[in-house]
C-alpha cells in the first residue's frame, strides 16, 4: 500500500478492493473507518457528494466534507485520483474517457462549491504511457498528452493529461505502470476482474 497524508492507494498485496474483508484489513492498517463512501463507476463526469458510508450512485467522482468518512474509487489501470483543501475531500476514477470529459476538474469544482477548494492532488498508480496504446479516437481526445508505448505505437500519458486539467492545483504522482509494473492489478494485462482502491480522507 502506498499511503501520503490522507490519502492510500493499494496494491495486490492488499487484495481486491471489491471484498470486504480486503477492505477492512486496509481500513484497520489506515486507521480509518472500515465503511467507505463508493460509486457505480460509469467512465463519465458524474460527481456525487457523500455524507456517509455506502453507495452514492453512478459517478465517476465523489466529494465529501464530512470528517471520518473514506471515500474510494476502484481501478485497474485507470487512474485514481484523491484531491484535498480545507476541511473537504475527493476522489476521482479517471480512466480516458472521464480525463477526456474532465472528471478530475469536475471534482475539484464540487470542492470549491463546497467552499473548500482542492489545494493539492495526487495521482495513484495507472497504466502508464508506456502500455496504454491507444486508437485514433482516443489519440485525438488528447492532443497535449500524446506519447508512444515501449513497442513504438501511440499512446497517451493519462497523468499528464490530469495534471494539465488541474493546473494550477499541485499534483504528486506515485509513479507505477499497473500493466508492466510488479505488484498491481491490471485489466488490460490479464482481464482480472479483481480491483486496487484510491482513497481518501478528511484531514
């Protein structure tokens, strides 16, 4: 598990994130609550905001100002996204097409209407611009993320694309390709069914 202040994101070792009992050994080891806030993720720009534990819906993104409540999104090369600013927090499940609709600005919107603007970011663990080749209709979704894989075909840099949408707030990113890299779940590697988790957290 890879953990910054108020924020988490899992790795294989912590198990799929769709099992509750996966979740509560992560919750114990963080020392947040075992029930979290999560949403039906559609690939879209939906954000919801959570004032208690369970589902909220279909949203690609969630927001909360509610001390002790984990919010969560589930990936498996998408990228997961947890935003903080003052009192509030939020998540965002960011595979191509919600960075192309903007998930990640979308959340850090609900925040500022929350009067609790982002005030820094970070980007989890996501297929990389290495493995993430890509058809034309999503290469032209990106056009100041355009890169190539590691076997020469066109790719985008996800994380790229998100810290660009969020500019000015500032944005980590915890590095790791969940496709070539050891130690994470990837769809596109294997078809796994099973999912990491992006937390976050009220500070």
């Amino acid at each position: 598990m890879i953990r910054l202040l108020g924020a988490a994101f899992t790795t294989a070792a912590d198990g799929d994130q769709r099992d509750d009992a996966a979740r509560a050994q992560v919750s114990s080891r963080l020392g947040i609550a075992p029930e979290w806030a999560v949403a039906t993720q559609v690939h879209e720009a939906t954000v919801a905001v959570a004032t208690g534990p369970g589902s909220v819906g279909e949203a690609d993104g969630i927001v909360t100002t509610t001390p002790g409540l984990p919010l969560a999104v589930r990936t498996a090369d998408c990228a997961g996204v947890v935003l903080h600013g003052e009192g509030a927090v939020g998540v965002a499940h960011a595979g191509w097409r919600g960075a192309a609709n903007g998930i990640a600005s979308a959340v850090a919107e609900a925040m500022a209407a929350a009067d609790a603007p982002a005030a820094g970011a970070v980007i989890g663990p996501h297929i990389g611009p290495c493995c993430f080749e890509v058809g034309p209709e999503v290469l032209e979704a990106f056009p100041d993320a355009q890169a190539i894989t590691s076997w020469g075909t066109p790719s985008v840099d996800l994380a790229a694309a998100i810290e660009a949408e969020l500019d000015p707030v500032p944005l980590r990113r915890t590095g790791g390709c969940t496709r070539c890299g050891a130690g994470w779940m990837s769809h596109r590697a294997d078809g796994t069914p099973a999912r990491l988790a992006a937390i976050g957290w009220v500070l």
